[in-house]
C-alpha cells in the first residue's frame, strides 16, 4: 500500500480480471476479454463468496452485474438522446464497454478506455483478437491520480471535440482508495468536465450503511486480504457523499439506489444488489 493508504495498481488488477470473467460468464462480454487469470481466481473464490452470500454478505457476482448494467443504462440513455457523444471510461480494466458501446453507436460517439499501461497492454492485446477497433475507439494510457503531464485525464480531455458532451465512467475503482485519494480524483474530473457544455460523471460507490450485517464485515475483510491492501468505505450516507461530489467541484450529484431500475436492469441473480449505489453527478449542464 503507497504512504495515501490506497492500494497498488498491481494489487487491485486481479479484480479486475475476476470482473472480466463473471461478465463473460454472464453474457455481458466477449470471450477475448477473458484471462486464464480472471478464470482461475473465480474458481478459487466460488465457495467463499457462495458461502459468504448465504451468510448475508454481498453477493459478488449480483453486485458486479448490478453496477455495470446501471452505467449502461444511464449511459446509453445519455448518448441516445445526443447529450453525451464522448466517453471516457478511467480504469477500464477488462470492461466490454468500450468495445460494445463503439460497435452499437459507431460514428456517434467516441469512446476512451483509460488505464495504466500494463492493463492496457493487455486490454489492446484482447481487442484485436475481437477484431480491429472502431475508428472511434481507442484505449490510452492513463493515471487518475496525475494532475498534469502526458497521462493526465486534464491532457486527454484537451484532444476531444470542447463543443460536444462528455461522460467519465470509473467502475470498480473508488473503494481501493482512502477518502483523501477519491476527493482528489473527484476534483480532477469536475475540472476536466468542466470544460464541456454536458458534463457527467457514472461510477460504483460502496456506502458505509448499507454495507453492514451478518458475514459484511468479513467479506471486507476479506476483499481488503486479497487486494493486499484496505477497502475504504469513506461515506455512511448518499446525502454525505452527493456533498462530498460538490465540494469537490460538482454542481449537482446524487446517488442512485439500483433497486429503483430493478425493471430495466434485467435478470441478475440473486437479484439487484442493495450493496452498491451509482453516482450521477454533473459539472456543467443538463447531461
Ligand atoms: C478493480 S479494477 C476495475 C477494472 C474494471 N473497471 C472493472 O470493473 O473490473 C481496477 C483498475 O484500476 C486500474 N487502476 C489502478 N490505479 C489506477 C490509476 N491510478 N489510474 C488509472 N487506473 C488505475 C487498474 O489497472 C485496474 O484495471
């Protein structure tokens, strides 16, 4: 763990292929994005986090399934209606998004996936046995934590179209980091929103209170064994950290609760997760 209390990069990347894997095994992938990794590391946990869900702990795979399907959905919303036409998706991963998002929107939108690049090494390598990248695709290099310089977000956003609207997307991410960490994120991403006439921001975010009960605290622990690393869960509440999203630069946010899209989310097993809520939050606009 680094002296801000957040986990390494290298810690946090075997979640990453974990997610990748439940994806595909879900349908909501494509094999390619699946590593030997992501598969051998959900074989190993099935029995824990089967048991764990019994037990009242969040069930992974529903929480996985529920937060990714709610980004679609807010996202593809943003983007039919033409508010949004530029995605950056920070910290990417193995995420499909970017590749399914580029083939179903085509000339409509541009899509960035961002990540370090020893994942997007991997993630380009991946793609290109899926077949090449839309002209509108591209995968970047990219550290959330930079504040200027070639892999800043503040770079990145100065090569989009400054007339069109943006979406920054982070999945999966917030919770490997302490609360000083996620505000300095944040504000990077108010600032580079800012330059946009449509300005939004979708990503998971665990809250305090509703991560309690029999078998939580344990799958926390857990996770936090297997990141090497803490697992932060910096707000109790929606209100506390929709006035964190503003202090830090956005003009309106809110937490959504995935249980109020249990009709447009789909089949999910075990049902939509009550472990996870999806920031919305805006920096300039109606996005
Ligand atoms: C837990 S994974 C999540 C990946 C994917 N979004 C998902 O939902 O599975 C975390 C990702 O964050 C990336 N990451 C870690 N630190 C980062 C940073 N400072 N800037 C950009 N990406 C980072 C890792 O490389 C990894 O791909």
């Amino acid at each position: 763990m680094r002296d801000s209390g957040y986990v390494t990069p290298a810690t946090i990347s075997p979640t990453a292929h974990y997610t990748g894997f439940v994806w595909a095994r879900h349908g909501l992938s494509h094999p390619a994005l699946v590593t030997a990794e992501g598969r051998a590391l959900f074989h190993l946990l099935r029995p824990a986090a089967a048991i764990g869900g019994a037990l009242g702990a969040p069930y992974i795979e529903s929480v996985l399934m529920t937060r990714h399907r709610l980004i679609d959905l807010k996202l593809s919303e943003a983007i039919e209606s033409g508010r949004i036409t530029q995605v950056v998706e920070i910290a990417a991963g193995l995420s499909p998004r970017g590749w399914q998002f580029s083939q179903r929107y085509a000339d409509r939108l541009t899509y960035i996936e961002a990540d370090l690049p020893g994942m997007t090494l991997r993630k380009r390598e991946a793609l290109a046995r899926i077949g090449p990248l839309a002209p509108n695709h591209r995968v970047v290099d990219l550290d959330a934590l930079a504040d200027d310089g070639p892999e800043s977000l503040a770079a990145l956003v100065a090569t989009l179209d400054a007339t069109q609207g943006v979406a920054i997307v982070t999945e999966g991410l917030l919770n490997y980091f302490n609360e000083d960490v996620v505000r300095g994120i944040w504000q990077r991403f108010a600032r580079a929103l800012g330059r946009f006439p449509r300005g939004v921001y979708w990503s998971d975010l665990h809250l305090s209170s509703e991560t309690r009960g029999p078998g939580v605290g344990t799958f926390v622990k857990l996770l936090s064994i297997f990141v090497k690393g803490r697992v932060s869960l910096h707000f109790t509440s929606a209100e506390q950290a929709s006035a964190a999203l503003r202090e830090s630069g956005f003009t309106a946010a809110s937490l959504l609760d995935p249980r109020d899209f249990s009709a447009q989310l789909g089949d999910i097993p075990n049902g939509v997760s009550r472990h996870v809520r999806i920031i919305e939050a805006r920096a300039t606009g109606q996005a």
